[in-house]
C-alpha cells in the first residue's frame, strides 16, 4: 500500500503540519518550509527543529516531503531571477537537510521564450552547481512532471532525461509524478491499456526507480489541454479507474501518494482530504467507484 498523504499548512509552527497531518489519517505529508511567495525565508531555529524532530517520533508520520517556493526558477533566461532562483533552492535545500527530510520537490522551470534547449541547460548548470556545493547531503531533489503551460519545461519525459544526463551526483535526483500536470500534459493513462503504455514509456526514457513520490491530484480540464487544474480524485476528466491502477501497482508500494487538491469541505462538512483519502483507500480494497 503506498504511503497516502495531503500537502499540510505549517501555521503556528513545522511541527504542526505533522499534527494536522496525523489527525486526517495521513502516513505522509508534503509542506513548504516558509513562505511559498517570497524569496527570503526565516532562519530556522534549533528549538524549531528539535520540536519537528520530537513530533515526527510521536506521531504515525512516516515520511514528509517538501515543496520548493513557487518563485524559484532554474530556467529562466533572466540572469537575475536565475541567480535568486539558485541562491533559494541552496537555501531551501539547507534547511532541508537540516530536517532531514529525504526529498524536495521542485518544478524544473520555464524558459521565458528562448527555447527549451536554452532552458534546460540552465537546469542542469544550476544543479551542477548546487550539487558541487551541497556534496554529502542527504536530500534528493525531485523534478516535477509540468502540464507544460506557457515555456514550462518538464512537460515530457525526454526533459527529464535530458537533465538527468547532463548532471552530475544524477544519483541525487528523482522524479516526482503529478497526475493532474501529466495528464494535461497528454499523457492518458486512465484504461490498462495506456497506463502500461504510459509507464513502460516512462520506464524506458527515464527509469521506473527515479520515481520517488506521486502528487494525486484529478484534472478539471482535458488530455492534453496544457492547463494545470487540480480536481479532487474522481471528479475531473481522468477519473477513479486511473487512480486505482496507480493504487494496486505493486512497483509502487511503499512510495509517497500526496494530495495537492482543493482544501475544504464537503456537503456533510467532511474535510476533503479525509473523503479523498478514504476514496483512495477504498481503491485499494477494489471498491471501484465510478
């Protein structure tokens, strides 16, 4: 069975992401570190630390995942926005090192106009760079599948090839498979038929082991449209056989499935990360919902 989650607020403190998580019936949370729209970030604290540390031993938590700000991007052909970028995800991978938290998730980038090939070099210069000053760390960086809106890069699985190839220390990077950004990214995988296809591709151009960890989330708009929409499992356009294969797939038993998908409630006042994570759960003991 993987390890079913939700992305968790750290409002009042890291440690109470861990809280919030455990409380809904999470085996596995996603969080950011500070704030997701700024560059700067607080220092953490020893105390900060040491209180995540204690509560992630109490609670039924067994693995915590970060996400990068949303500000930061390695592939921009603005040499300013490239320099903070870089200087951020040092920072962030810093801190989460000093979590010890294993992953950190983050999009590869977009290109701004002047071409993918442009852009992922920059990538990949960017990760040489953070990798030769980060040598001995424990964290992986995972690359975000992307719907591919706008100049996006990590739309289709020859980018992350691509990028894999040209870094080195590529043993410290991994993927990180988003349901919704793939799918709208053209990648159908909802019969048998083209989720074997999908993977055995996936296998094929990247390597089915650089999969680390999953963001479950439906799309509100169609293959192929290119538009990242989160909908709640089972509610938008891949629908619940999709994710019941993903959820039986014993090659990924024991990896990270998170929820990225509207907070709130439902009709009878149910937190909708509870009703999805019961959805998933269900899934798994082959009550196929339609």
């Amino acid at each position: 069975m993987p390890l079913l989650g939700a992305h968790m607020s750290i409002s009042g403190g890291l440690y109470k992401a861990l809280l919030r998580g455990e409380k809904i019936g999470c085996r596995a949370v996603q969080i950011f570190t500070g704030n997701r729209n700024q560059w700067k970030t607080r220092e953490l604290s020893t105390e900060a630390i040491g209180l995540f540390h204690e509560t992630l031993e109490k609670t039924s938590i067994k693995l915590v995942a970060v996400h990068d700000s949303y500000l930061i991007n390695l592939a921009s052909s603005r040499s300013d926005v490239a320099e903070k970028s870089f200087n951020a995800l040092l920072d962030e991978l810093q801190r989460v090192e000093l979590l010890k938290i294993p992953y950190l998730v983050i999009h590869p980038g977009a290109h701004l106009g002047d071409g993918e090939k442009k852009g992922l070099r920059r990538i990949t210069g960017a990760l040489n760079r953070l990798h030769a000053g980060t040598k001995g760390f424990g964290v992986k960086i995972l690359l975000e599948t992307t719907a591919g809106q706008g100049t996006n890069l990590g739309y289709c699985f020859e980018h992350f090839a691509e990028i894999l190839e040209g870094t080195e220390s590529s043993d410290r990077l991994g993927v990180c498979f988003d349901t919704c950004h793939a799918f709208a990214a053209g990648y159908d995988f909802r019969t048998p038929k083209n989720y074997k296809r999908l993977f055995r591709t996936f296998d094929n151009v990247i390597g089915i082991d650089r999969l680390k960890l999953f963001h479950i989330n439906d799309s509100k708009t169609g293959l192929g449209s290119r538009v990242d929409r989160h909908e709640h499992p089972g509610n938008g356009h891949i629908g619940l056989g999709a994710f019941s294969h993903l959820i039986n797939d014993a090659r990924f038993a024991g990896l990270p499935f998170l929820l990225e998908t509207p907070k709130g409630k439902d009709s009878n006042g149910i937190d909708m990360d509870v009703v999805n994570l019961d959805r998933l759960k269900r899934l798994k003991e082959n009550v196929h919902e339609r």
